[in-house]
C-alpha cells in the first residue's frame, strides 16, 4: 500500500554532512491524507558536535529536552526502517534542499544505505515547497499569502501556517509542528485535483524526463538547436515571481543523471571572463524528480514570467547570437566539469566521493549491524574495508560510551581535539571544501547573539547560557576521551 510519510527535523546547524539531527518527526497518512501514525524521535547530541547558537535560538531545543533522546546509532536505524517501509512517499517543506540531505549523511554515517528510500520497494520522495510555489503562482486563490513589511511575498511555512490559521499542536520551528501544518497546506492543495496531480508527478523521474524531452528545441545557435523552457523555484525569489525562462544546454559527461540550464533572466552574465576566455554564468545542475521544475515555454506559463526577466532574456540571447563560438565552449566546458576530489575529505563527508558501498563492504556492515552489540567492536578490529572499520568505530565512540578500545585515544580524540583549534591545518574538511562548525565559530557566533540580549526571549536567554557553559567545559577539558 502506498502511504505519505511527512517529515521535518530540527538539527545543530546547516551541515548535513558534519551537523546532527535532533527531533525527527513524522506522520504517515494514506493516499487521502488520513493519519496512520506518527513517530517523534529525540536524539542525544553526540560529543563531536559543536552546537550552532543561531540553530538553538531558532528551534529551541533545550539540554534538558536531548539528554532524554536517544543515541544517533538507534535513532538512525529507526528512521531508516520508517523511510524503507513498502510504498513510502517521504516529503515535507523544503524537504528535497534541506531535510534528505541531513538523512542521506545520517544514514551514511552510521552503515546504512543511503539512497534505498529513493526508489526501492516501491519508495520515492517529493517535496511540498516546489508545489506551493506552484500554487503561488498559477493559482494563487486556494491560499492566503503571507506579505512581509516591504511588500514582498514569502513562502515561509511559519508564516503560512499564522496567514491561514492551521491547526497545529506545537510552538514553530518544533518538528511535530511543522509536519501538521505541512499536512494542512497539501489537504488545500490536493482538493485542485488538476493542479495537484500535475505538479506531483515533476517527482517522478520517468515523467518528469519525459515532460522535458518533449519540449521541442526550437531555438538555434549556430547548427545546433536548444530547448528553451521555464524553470520554477522557490530560490528565484518574489521579485522574479519564482519563474525564470532557462535554456537547456545539454548533459553532463561524468554525472549522467544531471541535466544542464542556464537562467536567461540573469544580467552581466554573459560577458566574457578574460581570465577563463569563457563566458561567465553559472549553471543550474537538475536531477530528474528534484526540486526544479521545468514546463514548456507556452503563453500561459509566460504570462506569469515579470516583463523585466523577458527584457534581460531577449537581451542575453542576442549576446548569445552574437558570439556562439564562445558559448559554445562556454557549454562543453560546463557539460565535462567534474566537481575537484578533496584530498584531506572526513570520512563522515565522503558520501559522494566515495561512492556506492561494495559488495564486500556491504557484507562487513550487514555482520557489523547483526552483532551483538558487546562484540561490535571486535568485530570491526577484522573489516578488510579501511573505510567500514572507521565509520564503524567512530559509531561505537558515539554511541556507546561503555566501550574502551584502543581508538578512543587515538584517531577519534585527535578528531575532536581539531574542532577545539585555531589554526587552519587542523580544520576537518567536507564534500564542499567547507569545514565542520568548530567551538571557536561557536564562541563567536554566541557573541553576536548575545550582543542582542534585549531581542531575545527567556527561554532562548536560557538556552545562549547553556550552550556558553557547554562550549567553556570542551575548551577546559580539552576535549579528552570519557
């Protein structure tokens, strides 16, 4: 049976490779929106986590609240089995940029396939924030539309949920919260079938393919015809009515599954770059079922494109005209661009560059799940996988602290001790070449905010004191082994 799964989780800053989940919650419903159940998880915050001040004040999650949740080796199993139920449509509010990031690294991190909720059993995910921009668009009357102070709309689900009175038993920014009124926004949504159903299927892969590869390339560059379409996106913006027209300019090369685009609707963006000889524009990476959606250039699509995006789009095409040797480089430089390997990548953040688990890998993980856990650790001693023995101890030193191997004073301490330094060498790298949230970021960060004391509530008063309190005792303690 397919069932919806909604979910939202709070975390400990915006690093879905190096930050934490710490309230996941979930409600599944049939087909017809009913509530099946629900499920709230509350996860301890692990050791090597420096929590972001700016993260806290936002959900509020209190010290008290995490030292009842459980371990992240538990909650991660949890939540995997939940999303790898038979027929699960797993989505929430921005879920597909934020939310499945933060799940695919959980999942990875502690030896659990990270990608099997994505298509098997019959799973798959979608996204309700792309739907509502939809709905914000071309048929703006099933909702009232929040409008901040300078006269802009905003998407925000807070603000959503206060415009139009949702019924929700929490505070927002609280994960049950949020996952009703996201409950609330699609049982308006999907009472225009029409609207509903046809911006639902953009998250099938087959039909979204398909519904691009039928637009006709009816623009020609040079010998070479082009697909010119419009692209919606939550991240285009009020001012550009979230619609753009984009060109589509081929596949990339090494990533088989990304189809390229450019925003015509952009200004100084196609002018050439002395230094690279190309021109200088960035280019939109879609993956089919993702958060892009992309429709026909058809007259009731681009009635609602803003006269000025179609002034600067006719005026960068006759740039492209005018010099299509050096788009045309421009193009096969971006379709062979293959994202830079990080040399010195934490094992947490090498989801990408690692790739896929191997068929040996996958054996070692599946002993590693399936033991007892007071043989976990010797059985990780005899992995022939230099990288299934690192993660797989790392799981041990954050979850079960009656544990006492010889790695807890080695490898794992240094680990922690570089987020305690100041000194760039000993920053921990990710996939991104960003660097993981250490305590002196934290410290800084925390100032700022208190710096605002008179903006603050009590409770998030409460908290700055705590994380201040937490973030002294690392630096006194240096950070040693418990």
């Amino acid at each position: 049976m397919k069932t919806y799964l909604f979910y939202d989780v709070e975390t400990s800053g915006l690093n879905p490779a190096f930050d934490q989940i710490l309230t996941f919650a979930g409600i599944r419903t049939d087909l017809s929106l009913n509530e099946i159940s629900r499920e709230l998880i509350t996860i301890k915050l692990r050791r090597d986590i420096i929590p972001s001040p700016y993260a806290f004040i936002t959900h509020c999650l209190t010290n008290d609240e995490l030292k009842c949740g459980v371990t992240e080796y538990q909650a991660a199993i949890q939540i995997h089995r939940l999303f790898n139920t038979p027929g699960t449509i797993s989505l929430g509010y921005n879920s597909l940029g934020f939310d499945d990031d933060f799940l695919r690294f959980l999942f990875y991190r502690n030896l659990l396939d990270p990608y099997a909720h994505q298509y098997a059993k019959q799973c798959s995910r979608m996204d309700l924030l792309p739907v509502t921009t939809v709905f914000k668009i071309f048929c703006e009357h099933v909702l009232a539309w929040p409008v901040l102070e300078d006269g802009r709309s905003s998407l925000k689900l807070e603000l959503l949920s206060q415009k139009n009175k949702f019924t929700t038993s929490g505070r927002a920014h609280e994960a049950m919260n949020d996952v009703e009124a996201v409950i609330e926004l699609a049982r308006i949504f999907s009472r225009q079938k029409d609207v509903w159903n046809y911006a639902l299927a953009f998250f099938n892969k087959t039909k979204d393919a398909l519904r691009i590869n039928a637009v006709q390339k009816g623009y020609r560059i040079g010998k070479t015809d082009f697909r010119i379409c419009l692209m919606v996106s939550a991240a285009f913006g009020p001012k550009n009515n979230y619609i753009a027209p984009v060109i589509h300019i081929g596949e990339s090369e090494p990533y088989k599954n990304q189809s390229l685009w450019i925003r015509l609707d952009r200004e100084g963006v196609f002018e050439k770059d002395e230094a690279s000889d190309l021109f200088d524009l960035f280019v939109i990476r879609k993956r089919p079922g993702d958060q892009l959606i992309v429709l026909p250039s058809l007259d009731r699509f681009q009635v609602k494109v803003t006269l000025k995006a179609l002034e600067v789009a006719a005026a960068n095409m006759e740039k492209i005209q005018a010099h299509p040797d050096l788009f045309f480089k421009t193009i096969q430089y971006h379709r062979e661009y293959k994202y830079p390997m990080i040399p010195e990548i934490d094992p947490d953040a090498a989801l990408y560059q690692s790739g896929f688990f191997s068929h040996l890998e996958k054996k070692e993980i599946s002993l590693f799940h399936s033991s007892d856990d007071t043989n976990k650790a010797n059985v990780c001693e005899g992995f022939v996988s230099g990288r299934v023995k690192t993660m797989a101890r790392r799981i041990l030193l954050r979850n079960f602290d009656s544990l006492s191997f010889v790695t807890k004073t080695r490898e794992y301490s240094g680990h922690l001790k570089r987020l305690l330094s100041q000194f760039p060498e000993d920053q921990i790298h990710g996939y991104r070449n960003d660097v993981k949230y250490g305590v002196v970021q934290g410290m800084v960060d925390l100032g700022e905010i208190q710096e605002k004391q008179k903006e603050l509530t009590p409770l998030q008063k409460e908290i700055l004191g705590w994380l201040e309190l937490y973030m002294e005792k690392l630096i006194s303690s240096k950070m040693k082994p418990v």
